[in-house]
C-alpha cells in the first residue's frame, strides 16, 4: 500500500516588520517579501514532490486583522495547493482569532467562498479528507477562546494558577474525545495549536508561559495518531517518537533569539498498513531563511583606535555578511566611546539586508547601553540588552524575561 506523504508547517505570521525596510522594487517590507519568498518554497515542493496532504497548524498572520495584501498574498499560495488538486487544512492559531468573538477569522474566507480542496477548522472536531492515496483523519485543535472553554460560574472563584490547570484539564480531555473518535482502520493526525510542557523556545528554556495553558506531552502523544502536527511555538522539534509529536517552528527568524534556529517544515510519511503510533516517520526540510548575525566586539580601555577593533570583529565574520540581519554588540570604556566612527561600521557592513549597533559603555564599574538602532529592537531583544546593562544575575534575567514573554502573550492571545 502506498505511503501517504503529509507536509506540515505552521506560524508564518506574515506582517511581522522587525528589522527590515521598504523594498523600493515593490513598495513591500523586505521581511514581508521575505516570508513570501519561504512559503513559496513550501509551496513549490509539495508542488513537485508528491504531497498528498498540506497541514498548516496555525497562525497565518502577526496581526489578528491582516491587511488586503497580506491576505492576498496568503490566499495567492494556498491557491496554487489546492488548484494542483492538494486538499489542505487549515487550522485557526491565536494570531488568526478576532478580538470580538462576533468577527471572522482571519482564515474563514476560505469556507465562506467554499474553496475546493481547502478545509479551516476554527473548532475542534474530526475532518476526514480524501488524498490521491488514500483517507486521512485530520483530528483539529485549534487555538480555542477561553469563555468558549468554560462558563463565567466554572471560572468566577479561581485564582490564576486554577484557572490555568482548568484549562489544561479541558484541553486535555478535548484530545481524549477527538482521539476515541478516531476510525483505527484509517491513518489519524492531530493538528494543534498550542504549548507543550517539554517544548523549548530558542533560547532553549523549558516552557513556562504564564496563562498560556500548557499541556503535558502524554496529553497529545497518544496511540490513536500516527503524527502529531504542532504549531504555536517557533522553534522546530521533535517531542516523540512514538507517536511522532513535532514543532515545525516557524518558516522565517523574528529576532536574534531565533538566530541558530533551523527554519523550514516537516514530510511526514504514514503507511496506511503499519501499526498505529508507529507507522509515521519524518523528515526536515530546512528553507532559505533570512539569516540573523550578531558580531560581538570588546574595546579595551587603552585602545586608541577602537573603530579598528570593531572593524577587526565584523572582518572575522564577512563571509557571514552578506543579505544578513546583523547586530554588532560594542563594550566599551566611556572615555573612548567618543572615538568610534560609525560611518566606518556601517560602510563595512553595507553588504548586510539591515544593521544595528549597540553599544555598551563601561563607567565605573557600571555599564549604560547605548543603541544605534536600540528603537528597531523586539520587546524581549530590548529588555535582555537592558538587564545585561544593570549586570542582572542570571536568575533574574531568566526570571524578568519569562514575566514579559508571558505579559506579551496574554496582550496578544485571547484574554
């Protein structure tokens, strides 16, 4: 029996503008033309690759109210899938929701013009969808409004922590139902839209969101799916094996805490023969990602040519330069501070798509940070210059960060 091959990617988050400038070719943002440019590669493969099944687990868009353009140019690329005769699922992430429950997704369109080939599953329940191999379950948990998950008496006595477990709990048994629904004799996915205890973020620390609720993996590693599609967190990994429970991650870096992270999608192959949980294998295929660069320089106190050595540092790195987002990270004594060009660093990095420079002064033992293009900075890529210019201790950094990361996701997930 023939394998059935499934491509799964998810959080291309178009309309994300960090770090970039207006392409004057088209009027665009470059990262906007940049995450086009990802998708199409996704697009292009299952195009010439044989995919029977396109997953996209979610978060389509930054902004839960896209602009003209940035639906268009989402549509233009699910169209060509699904004009090839490629049925694709799409499921509704956090970023896809309305802040008004009465509003559309943004991906309803799709339904409401009854395109072929394409399904949005903006609730959770079970899709059966028809490949050229062969049906496959399509188990759908998408991104669910609390106050749709439980009534105002279930949640009106309880604390943050109890609401949080509440969640999880119902999450969990929404995964329970969808999984015993399941016909065994036909090949299962659960596409999902949330966290998981053992995903890291890029900068590899254990998940610990606030009151984003967070699953155990056994809640979503069950037997009765052959993959496990997940999306929300950007960084691609493999949580289980059997079954097999991945992260895509995102297709393009956001910030320079995503700057080691590979960036693509993932080739599931499930054969329909095997036994269910361990009849899936998969495969990453990385994409041309926009690279991110930090080049770090220090400047001793009696340097007397302090643009020299940072011109040394960005030197050690030119062949990395090139169509890069680079940061050159400067520590240096306030007495000297004054004697670096900047007009030099950025003729040297002129090959570079976008550059920052941050400088950080040494006075007194005390260091204060001085940024070039500190205003171009995400909000997490802000705070951690800042606290390393108060010398925090790590144990406060790690913790002061994971406060914003959580304060960042409740103003922009569902309250």
């Amino acid at each position: 029996m023939n394998k059935i091959r499934v491509l799964h990617f998810a959080d291309i988050h178009m309309g994300v503008e960090n770090y970039t400038r207006v392409d004057p070719a088209t009027g665009l943002s470059q990262c906007l033309l940049d995450f086009q440019r990802s998708f199409d590669e996704v697009v292009d493969f299952a195009l010439g690759n044989e995919i029977d099944l396109v997953v996209f687990s979610g978060d389509a868009y930054k902004s839960r109210e896209p602009s003209q353009t940035h639906q268009r140019e989402f549509a233009r690329r699910i169209a060509r899938l699904a004009s090839a005769g490629i049925p694709v699922f799409l499921l509704v992430g956090n970023h896809d929701l309305p802040n008004a429950v009465g509003r559309a997704t943004a991906l309803e369109i799709f339904d409401t013009l009854a395109v072929q080939n394409v399904v949005v599953a903006n609730q959770p329940g079970i899709h059966l969808i028809r490949t050229r191999r062969g049906p496959v379950q399509v188990a759908a948990l998408p991104w669910v409004r609390r106050s749709s998950l439980l009534s105002r008496e279930d949640t009106r006595q309880l604390k943050v922590e109890e609401l949080r477990r509440k969640l999880e709990e119902t999450l969990g048994a929404i995964i329970r139902d969808l999984a015993e629904r399941l016909d065994p004799d036909v090949p299962a996915v659960l596409s999902a839209h949330l966290s998981v205890a053992d995903a890291t973020l890029s900068s590899e620390r254990t998940m610990v969101l606030g009151q984003d609720p967070v699953l155990p993996l056994a809640s979503v590693a069950d037997a009765a799916f052959d993959y496990v599609a997940l999306g929300h967190i950007h960084k691609c990994q493999v949580l289980c094996q059997e079954p097999l429970v991945a992260y895509s991650g995102s297709l393009q870096r956001i910030d320079f805490g995503e700057e080691e992270d590979a960036k693509g999608f993932y080739v599931v192959e499930i054969d329909p023969g095997g036994s269910r949980g361990a009849r899936a294998t998969l495969d990453f295929c990385p994409v041309n990602a926009r690279r991110f660069l930090t080049i770090k320089a220090s400047v001793a106190a009696d340097d007397l040519n302090p643009t020299a050595t940072v011109l040394e540092a960005i030197a050690r790195r030119s062949s990395e330069i090139a169509g890069a987002i680079v940061k050159v990270q400067v520590a240096i004594p306030e007495h000297i501070d004054g004697l670096v060009q900047e007009a030099d660093i950025y003729d040297a990095l002129s090959g570079a798509q976008y550059v920052c420079v941050n400088k950080d002064v040494e006075r007194e033992g005390r260091t204060r940070t001085s940024g070039w293009a500190v205003e171009e900075m995400g909000p997490i890529e802000a705070l951690r210059l800042y606290l390393g210019s108060r010398n925090a201790s790590a144990e406060r950094t790690r913790t002061l960060l994971e406060y914003a990361e959580r304060l960042i996701r409740e103003t922009t997930a569902e309250g």
